[in-house]
C-alpha cells in the first residue's frame, strides 16, 4: 500500500505539534520515525491511525483520500497502531481480549480464535499461553497478542511506537524478526517510532526525522549515528561523562532483608550502598527491584531483616518518617505516584516543602518556584498545572521537588521516555547530587542506562537478587544473562 | 480563546433557565399557569417583612451545612453523613438545653460548644472508618445518619419526652434562656447570622490562604502523590471531616434554638442532603455558596405560599431546585462538554 501525508497541521493552542508535514510510506519497508520529545511524532502517528484528526491537511491510500471516525475504522482500512502500553483489559482471559472488538457477533467464536492465535504464534515465533489472563502476561507478550489482533484484523500498515521499552532482550528479537518477515515476505509497511538510535539502525531501510513539528530530514539507513543524531537535535548533545567518585561511609545496608507481598516475595536482600555512589537495579519489570525501593523508602515494610539509614536502623519507619530522616523517592508514573493534575507548579513547590508557616506566602512562593524553573530548566510558569506539561517537563518539575542534602535518593525509571539531551541533564542533576554524598540507589527497564549510570550493579529475576556486579569488571552480556535468569 | 473564556463565565446561567423551562412545562401539563405559580412562590419568599426573615432563618443552617461541606469537598470527601451530624448537633444542644440551669449567655455558649463538638465526633468516625476501616465515607455517613435519626426518636419518645406524654413528635420547649434571641417576632436569630458569616469567612481563608487549605486541595485530586510529596492524608482527612462536622453540629443547633424551640423528629428538615445540592450546583466555587443556598431557601419558604394560593403541592419548590442540580451536572461544566478539544498530550 501507498500511503501520503500531504501537509499535515495540528495545533494543540500555541503548540504546533505538526506543522505542514510530507511525508511517503511504501509497502514492503520497515520505516524509522525519529525525533526527541514533543517533536510531533505521536500526534502524527495518531492522526495517520485514526486515533485524532488533522486540523488541515491529507492522508491519502493508493490515491484515496482518507477520512477516519476512529481507530477500528483505520483497522478496517489497513492502518494498525501498537501503544506503548498496549490497549488490553487486564482482567480478561487472552481470547476474550483478542476477540474484543473484533468479533461482533452475539456468540463469540472461540474456536477459530484459538486457530487463528495458534497459527498466528507459530508463524512468528511467539510464546504466548493462550489459556491465561491478561495480567499474567509480561508487557512483550501482550504486546504479540496486540500484534496477532491488528494483523488478522487486516492490518497492512503497522505502527508501532516504542515497542522495545520494558520487554526482554529475546522478545525484541521476536519482535524484529516478525517485523522484517512482515516487510520482507508480506509486503507490509511498518513503521517504527523510536528514539533507540541502534534499532533504528538494526531494523529500519529509511528513517524520517521530525524536529519541533516539522520534517527535518530523510536518509537510507545504515547511514552514521552522528548524522540521524544531527537531525534530531540541531547539534550533537554532548555525552555526559561520569565523574570519578569517591566512595563515602555506608548510607544504605540491607541485611537479609525479606518483604512478602501478594504477588511477589522477595528474600535474603544483602547490599550496601555508599555515599556518593549510583547503585543500579536491572531486571525485567516486575521482577523484585521496585519492592527493594519501596522497602527502603517506607511504603512497605519487611518481615525479617534489617534497613539500616546512617547506620541507624529504620526498619518498619512510615515514609514520611523516612523522608524527614533524609530519604528521596520517585516512583515511575509521574501523574499518579509524584504529580497531582489541576495543581501548580507552585503549589507543588510549596507542598514538597520540608517546613511550612500556616499561611502560604505567595509572593515568596512566586520568586521561589520562578527560581526553580530556571535552574531545572521547565518549560512553563508558576500558574502552569502540572498536567500541562510534557512528560519531559514533568520529570524535570518531579526532580526539582526534591528536598535539598539527601542522604538517598530511590529512583524508578528516572529517564524513561526522555530523550537522550533530557537523559542526560537529568544525570547531570544527580552527579551533582552524589558529590554532596548523597547514595543514589535507582531501578531501569533500559540496560545501557543502567550500564552506563552504576558503579555497582545487582540483577533481579523473578524476585531473587544477583551478586553484586562492578560496573568495571562485568558486560551487558552478563547481565543480560542475569536478567534472563541465568546466573 | 476569548469566546471560550466567556462562555465559561456565562453558562452557568444556562441550566438554571433550562431547570425553568422544565418546571414551566410541567406546570402546563398540569393545567397551571407557570407565570402565575412562579408569582406566588416570589410571593411566598419575598411578601412582606415575616416571609423575608423566614427565608433568612431558613438559609443560615443551610448555610453553615453548605461551608463546612465546601471543606470536605475539596479534600474529595463525600460527606453524605452531614444529615447526620446536623442531627447529633441538634441532639447536644438539646441535651445541654434540658439539663443546665444557667444565664442564658453561658447557656447559648454551651449549647454551641457541645453541638459543634458532637457533629465534629460524628464526622470523625466516618473519617477514621475511612482511614483505618477502609470503609467508604458514603456508606459509613448513611449508616451514621440512620443512627443519629433512631437516636432522635428513642431520645423524644422516651427520656426526653414531654410531661404529658411521648407524642413522638418532640420535647416540650426549652426554657426561655436556652433559645436563641431572635429579631422582633420571627424565628431569624442575628446571632446565627454573625456566627455563619464568621465561618465563611474562616473556611475562605482555610481555603484561598492557608497551607492547610492546599493539602486538602491535594489530597482530593491525588491521595497517592500527595502522601508521597509529605502530607499526612490520613490526618487531613479526618481533620477535614471535623471541621465539616462541627459547622454542620452548629447548623442542628440553630435549627433546635432559633427555627424550632424544641427537639422536633425531623430536626434537620433534610438540610444536609440540601446542602450537598447546594454546594454542587455552585460547582465548588466558594462566593456561589451564598447566594445558591439564599436561591433554595426561597424558593422552597416559597412553595408553602405556592400551596396556600394554588392548588398546587408545595413539593413544587423541591422539583425546581433538583432540576437544576441535575442539569447543571449534566451541562454545567462548559469546558467538559466537548466544544473546545482539550489539549492532548504529544511525546
């Protein structure tokens, strides 16, 4: 299939996501969409699968012009998106997830939905178990099954954004190899929306860059990094380096740490964090490394074993204990554990406060928060709600509430879905942190992140914890191999 | 963006004349005429001097229920139970009332105290059900509402039923000292009044000014992320159920003290389920509370003219002021309507 975009325009207010783009997808391709945050990629990619209309502009099939009332009619079209976070019901059993909204008959057919799945995981390799629920299955499985619905639902084109965050190293592998059979034997067109310069690399023929709602360049792939990077960011972001640190007294030990919950135990938790060190938790989501944050932070408390802050044992202290005692958390969704919708900048800054009068001082407050915005570099106001800003905005606001001489600070996801210039001023932020001797322990689906960014290393699999690895002496290989769970 | 702007500032008036028309059509289907019926509730509130200070008398409990709910709402607590603390306001007003003897400004002062702090109680167990229980404020205020309504009927039957006998109906008057002083001949208390504006202007600046005020104002839109910015969610909360409580307690009192002059069954007339309506119709905004509770007093004092001119039932006022909540709660909120797209949000 051929497909146009002929000056599209979506302006969201003042924001003009996408800007007159022109754009050429053909069939039997796999294209790369590249762009930081807030380039306009997602909103072109909505438009393209039905999901919001253009304000003005085409989208044009084999010479049709294009006219969608949602998603399900793209789908009948030929055009199948895949989230980020795939559209499932978690509760729902594999096949009635499969069937929904595909099957609108009065009796659903179970029968020829277990063929068609059967068959469907067996041409390309997936390992699903058809006979469970959804929320038993990892992100990458229900991302196959999401995968299997839109193909036998008539998809020729395939969108699919960010696909490898937070799946294994062997579904990814799935996964590409099922996207360049589609391509290849198919003649299906894809397009992967990414900003894994190495994905692009491994799997697209083309990519296309989008910077600021505009189209900004085209190349063949394989062509240098440097150039795709160039495209992206105007000028090559530097690398952050990691400064050298020296190793301080122990901030964090945990001694046979064990902490049950309904879902997961974990058992036998044994690590020392140090002052002025990054300590990084690897493993597949789920797999034991968020309880050992939330243990350590105060939301939930051991059965046996010790926590022990400063060489004071804080084992079973409540989180707002733990936060005066000089501990930091953040966790991974930033509008529900950290943010609050309808609140501003402002009041978050006053809230985050350690110490507060009975009134709140306005015009202090104004000064203050303007103060922050500039020095954590947020695009918006004091009077902004925290909801309007983007995501990368809204991590920079969560880092910026952060109270000031922590002993430790517990991360999940600190840069989970930032670009690579955001990534790293967020690092920045906490290189500057650790030379005040704070411990930075932190967890991350996103093994170069975590490569890059430790000095030492555990590896958590279905709940249990690897050695303890330097960052030196050991490869992604071997983690990779951890993470699988093999030790 | 302007059109948009003042559309905001002007919808609001739109399912109130939306709430008109339906009465009015009601009214013709009827066989009444709606100009008429209208004329005669205006009639009812608006009279002479008696009917305009029995609108007052009206509006200050219903008042007094409507700001302390303005508190509970913004820390995203329904607090259904206000009927019932309305209720054990009245109680402790009367308990104090029946078995004190004393000059009537300790006796009042009393009254006060004891019935603020009982409403405040009440509201609390529903907080701390919520909090420690896990049990939904809604569910817990209904049960405590039931309670406080059989204790109320146990307590005028029996204990403190009237020399000549349980009528189920009330107490016998209190003494002269424990009512409240009222103006010239009719059943507004100046007194009440001065305490409702004292506790709007309180709740104003708990709620424009004060730290307070904002927590409450995170714990109603995240529970979760405001625990984890350092407020003590459970704290607020029960705090903020209190402090609805005790205006509530204090609206009962009025109501036993000024309104009646003994402990009636129906003591609060339902003016808390009101004051939910009220609140919401104002669509939280704080200077709407006033006015809108002033709008219901009247036209449901109104009513009772309404009946006594037509023939038409004196329920009428209670139709035209439900309408109205429910559209406003239909189309109240212009911005949600789907008119102007909200933003979405673009990685």
């Amino acid at each position: 299939m051929h497909i146009e975009l002929r000056d599209i325009r979506k302006y969201f207010g003042p924001v003009k996501a996408n800007d007159g783009i022109n754009l050429v997808f053909e069939g039997g391709r796999i294209y790369g969409l590249l762009g930081e945050n807030g380039a306009g990629k997602s909103t072109l990619m909505k438009i393209l699968s039905g999901y919001q209309s253009p304000d003005s502009g085409q989208v044009i099939f084999d010479g049709q012009t294009q006219n969608f009332s949602s998603p399900a009619d793209a789908l009948d079209k030929g055009i199948g998106m895949l989230y980020q976070d795939p559209l499932d019901v978690p509760a729902f059993s594999v096949k009635d997830n499969y069937l929904l909204g595909r099957d609108r008959r009065f009796v659903l057919n179970y029968q020829s939905a277990s063929h068609e799945l059967q068959e469907m995981t067996a041409r390309f390799d997936f390992q699903l178990d058809l006979q469970t629920t959804i929320d038993n299955l990892s992100l990458g499985e229900r991302q196959q099954l999401e995968l299997a619905r839109l193909l036998v639902g008539g998809a020729q084109v395939l969108i699919l954004d960010e696909p490898t965050t937070g799946i294994s190293a062997e579904q990814k592998e799935v996964l590409f190899d099922s996207m360049r059979k589609l391509a290849r034997e198919e003649g299906k067109t894809l397009i992967l929306v990414s900003h894994k310069l190495d994905e692009v690399q491994e799997l697209c023929d083309h990519a296309v860059v989008l910077r600021r709602g505009e189209l900004v360049g085209e190349t063949d792939i394989p062509c240098p990094n440097e150039k795709l990077v160039e495209m992206m960011f105007g000028q090559i972001p530097e690398r952050s380096a990691r400064p050298e640190y020296d190793k301080g007294e122990t901030v964090l030990e945990l001694v046979d740490l064990r902490v049950p919950t309904y879902r997961l135990t974990i058992q036998d938790i044994n690590l020392v964090v140090r002052a002025g060190e990054v300590f990084g938790l690897a493993g597949l989501e789920g797999s034991g490394q968020r309880l050992v944050l939330q243990a350590c932070a105060g939301l939930l408390h051991p059965d046996q074993g010790k926590i022990l802050l400063a060489d004071q044992d804080v084992s079973g202290w409540p989180y707002h204990r733990m936060q005066s005692a000089g501990m930091g958390y953040l966790a991974a969704g930033r509008l529900e554990e950290g943010l609050i919708a309808g609140l501003t900048l402002e009041e978050h800054v006053e809230l985050a406060k350690p110490k507060h009068s009975f009134f709140v001082k306005r015009k202090e407050l104004y000064s203050k928060t303007e103060t922050k915005i500039e020095q954590f570099q947020i695009v918006g106001r004091p009077d902004s709600n925290a909801d309007e800003l983007s995501g990368g905005n809204q991590q920079r606001l969560l880092f910026a509430l952060l109270r000031d001489n922590l002993k430790l600070i517990l991360l999940e996801h600190p840069t989970r879905g930032l670009d690579v210039r955001s990534s790293n001023w967020i690092w920045d932020q906490l290189y500057l942190r650790r030379e005040e001797g704070t411990a930075i322990l932190f967890m991350s689906a996103d093994l170069d992140e975590i490569f890059e960014r430790s000095d030492r290393i555990a590896v958590f699999s279905g709940g249990v914890m690897s050695r303890v690895l330097d960052t030196k002496d050991t490869s992604v290989d071997e983690i990779g191999h951890l993470i699988g769970g093999q030790a | 963006m302007n059109a948009n702007r003042w559309m905001r500032w002007v919808w609001p008036a739109v399912p109130i004349a939306g709430a008109l028309v339906v009465t009015s059509l009601l009214l013709i289907l009827f066989g009444a005429a709606p100009l008429e019926a209208f004329q005669a509730m205006y009639q009812g509130a608006f009279g002479d001097q008696s009917k305009i200070l029995s609108v007052m008398a009206f509006w200050i409990p219903l008042l007094l229920a409507s700001t302390g709910l303005l508190i509970t709402f913004r820390a995203g607590l329904w607090n259904i139970g206000i009927e019932g603390q309305i209720v054990v306001g009245a109680l402790a007003a009367s308990w104090v009332a029946l078995s004190l003897d004393a000059p009537a400004a300790v006796l009042i002062t009393l009254e006060i105290v004891a019935a603020m702090l009982a409403g405040a109680l009440w509201a609390a167990l529903s907080a701390v059900f919520k909090t420690r229980g896990n049990v939904h404020e809604i569910f817990s205020g209904l049960a405590l509402n039931s309670i406080a309504i059989i204790l109320t009927n146990y307590l005028i039957s029996g204990p403190w039923q009237p020399p000549e006998g349980g009528t189920f109906r009330g107490t016998a008057p209190f003494q002269p000292a424990a009512l409240l002083p009222l103006y010239e001949n009719s059943r507004f208390s100046p007194l009440s009044l001065i305490l409702a504006v004292i506790a709007f202007i309180l709740v104003v600046i708990a709620l424009r000014g004060t730290f307070w005020g904002l927590k409450l104002k995170a714990i109603g839109k995240n529970l979760r992320s405001a625990f984890l910015l350092g407020v003590s969610s459970e704290r607020e909360m029960i705090l903020a159920m209190m402090f609805c409580g005790a205006l509530a307690g204090l609206g009962g009192a009025v109501r036993t003290l000024s309104w009646f002059d003994s402990l009636r069954q129906s003591i609060s007339g339902g003016i808390g389920f009101m004051a939910l309506l009220v609140v919401m119709l104002s669509n939280y905004r704080i200077f709407l509370v006033p006015p809108i509770a002033f709008f219901f007093s009247m036209v449901l004092n109104g009513s009772i003219t309404l009946q006594l001119r037509t023939q038409l039932h004196s329920s009428l006022g209670g139709i035209l002021t439900e309408l109205m909540v429910l559209f406003v709660l239909l189309f109240g909120d212009w911005a949600k309507l789907g008119f102007s797209r909200k933003k979405d949000d673009d990685g």
